[in-house]
C-alpha cells in the first residue's frame, strides 16, 4: 500500500447496472507536530513530505524565520508524529484557529476573520518589501495550469487531493499534493527551506479556495502572483489588492478572472 492513498474493493452503479470495481483512494492521517518535546497540534494529512509540512506550517505561522532556527527533526517510523527541535526556544500559541479547510486545517489566531471585509490584516512578518515582478501573457497561464494539472499524479490514481505549485513564470519548481489545500502551501514552502531552493518563486498556483490563510501563506513565500483553479473569498481579493499582489481564480483551460492587480497580466 502507498503511503498516499490505498487500493481497496467497492460496487459501482451507473447505468441501471452494477459492478463490482478496484481502486485507489486517497490516504488521510493525523499526524503530530511535536516541537520540543511536546505535542502541539494534529495535522489531518497525506502522509509524505511531513519534515516539509511541519518547517513550512512553522514558517507560515511566523513561528521560525528560516530553516537555521530547526535544530533537529526526527519523523517516526509509523509516520504519525514529527519530531521537530529549534536552535532556541519558541513559544507555542495560546490557542489555534480551525482554518475553513474540509480537513480541519490550524493556524494561529490573528485579528481578521473572513466575515469582516472592512479590517484588512497586516501584510505578515516576513513578506519582501519589493516584489520579484514578473508579467505574463494569458497564454502563460494558461499554460502553467495545464502544468498544474498534469502533474497530479497522486489525483490521477485516486481523486480527492489537492495540489498547489511554485513557478518562476515558465515552468513549476515545486509540486506538492495533499488532502487539504492548507497543508499544500505549508508543503511548497518547507520544501523551498529544506531543499535550499533559491529559483525565483513568482507564481504559486493552486487548486484550492484562495481565503485569507491561503493568501497569508502565499505571501509569506515571496510570491506576487496567486492563481487558483476556483474562486476567492472577497477578504482574498481585498488583501490581494492592499498588498500589491495579483490573484487570478477559475483558472482552468482557456479561461481564469482576475480579480486584483491586473498590470502583470498582458492585455492588448
């Protein structure tokens, strides 16, 4: 069995008859995010790419500032619990927000909620002042969809999972699945930190809702593009455009809306 998904035995209807069928569905696991010897939260999670879950959640939460602050790491045999030491002492939250993910996603709690479309949160600690700007014809994003999409080994073989990915604006760098679209980014971004990634992080492209959480992590990478295959929440949008980011949703084949920041998409 993969760690990523299992193969199993059910019946299948479809027109007027029935059969019985083998595939696969997608592996889901709580996994333990251990920081210093104690237990701070359950990740709900495909079980791979756990290191870079766990630095890239630590990261995205502002809670260590590059990969120098993990002292150690330390994932368990049975793949339930990472094992994570910092160089100094970090102090865990006084209590986590459940993210709108369908997979029970935690952040830290901030003072914005998705409901207050007045107050716009502060660009998170970390976010580069200036941009790696880039400018993009549509048929560019088009195209980095189309990469999107078939590089989704893991949805192919059992449906049911996320996928996001970084591009420099031509190709994807980083390509990471999961069962919550959260848990994608934090992936994409411990994997940038552990693999010592320096190629231009332009574009993060996703399948998954854009809401704050997922525009605060996008940020927090560096990237000035954000480009997903459904729809922003109008918090996304409003962030999107006060800190100088351009978002794009329904990206799919020959079509996508751009909600903010449009002077990086070529128009004539």
């Amino acid at each position: 069995m993969s760690l990523s998904n299992s193969s199993l035995e059910f019946r299948q209807y479809a027109n007027g008859a029935w059969r019985a069928e083998r595939g696969h569905v997608p592996a889901e696991m709580a996994v333990t995010l251990t920081v210093n010897g104690e237990a701070w939260l359950e990740f709900m999670c495909t079980p791979e790419h756990l290191d870079a879950l766990a630095v890239g959640f630590l990261y995205n939460e502002g809670l260590i500032e590059s990969a120098a602050d993990i002292a150690q790491m330390r994932i368990c045999p049975a793949n339930d619990n990472v094992d994570v030491w910092t160089s100094t002492s970090i102090e865990k939250p006084a209590r986590w927000r459940i993210t709108s993910s369908c997979t029970g996603g935690m952040s830290a709690p901030g003072d914005e909620t998705e409901a207050d479309a007045v107050t716009i949160p502060a660009p998170p600690r970390g976010m580069p002042e200036h941009f790696d700007e880039v400018s993009l014809e549509p048929v560019q994003v088009n195209e980095l969809v189309r990469q999107l999409f078939q590089a989704q080994d893991l949805h192919r073989q059992s449906g049911g999972v996320h996928a996001s990915a970084l591009s420099d604006g031509e190709r994807l760098i980083i390509f990471c699945e999961d069962i919550g679209r959260h848990n994608t980014l934090d992936k994409l971004t411990g994997r940038v930190m552990l693999e010592k990634n320096s190629e231009p992080r332009r574009v993060v492209l996703t399948t998954g809702r854009i809401s704050s959480e997922m525009m605060q992590k996008a940020a927090r990478m560096g990237t000035t593009v954000v480009i997903s295959c459904t729809a922003p929440t109008y918090l996304a949008v409003q962030m999107a455009e006060a800190w100088g980011m351009t978002l794009i949703g329904y990206a799919r084949q020959a079509r996508f809306t751009l909600y903010a920041h449009p002077e990086r998409i070529k128009m004539d």
